[in-house]
C-alpha cells in the first residue's frame, strides 16, 4: 500500500460498488453483489437491517484492505503464524 491514494468518498451503495471494483480485495464486487441480493431478497419489506449489514461490513473490508497500517499488522501476524 506504499503511496497509496486516498479512498474517496463512500456515501451510497453505488460508491461502494465502485470503491470495490478498484480498491477492493480480489472478487470483493462479486461477493458483495450476491451476499448483498440474498440479504435483500430475505428482508421483510420493512426491516432491511440485514441488507445494511451487508454493506457494512464490505465498506469496512475496503477501509482495511486500503489502511497500511492494518495490512502491515495482518502480515505480522501472518509472519508469526508461519514460524
């Protein structure tokens, strides 16, 4: 993550989608989009606390794949593991 740029804004589910395509984890976008449908087509019409659960918790993946410093600690402990 040496230099990287700053993530913009990630205001609405469309700006999700789009900060998954480019900053996102290998095959992010596509899980997102089925995990985000199946909790959609499960919701009562009036409750979509799933739904946003969804959304979420990959706005959070994108926060940490793109935060050096959480990188640099998970290939620590993956360093630990190894030995």
């Amino acid at each position: 993550m040496n230099g990287a740029m700053p993530l913009p804004p990630i205001r609405t589910v469309d700006d999700l989608r789009s900060v998954l395509s480019r900053y996102g984890f290998p095959g992010d976008r596509e899980r997102f989009e089925e995990e985000l449908a199946a909790a959609v087509g499960t919701c009562p019409g009036d409750d979509f606390t799933s739904a946003g659960a969804v959304v979420r918790a990959y706005r959070h993946r994108v926060l940490i794949r793109n935060s050096p410093e959480i990188m640099t600690a998970l290939e620590d402990v993956r360093g630990c593991d190894a030995g």
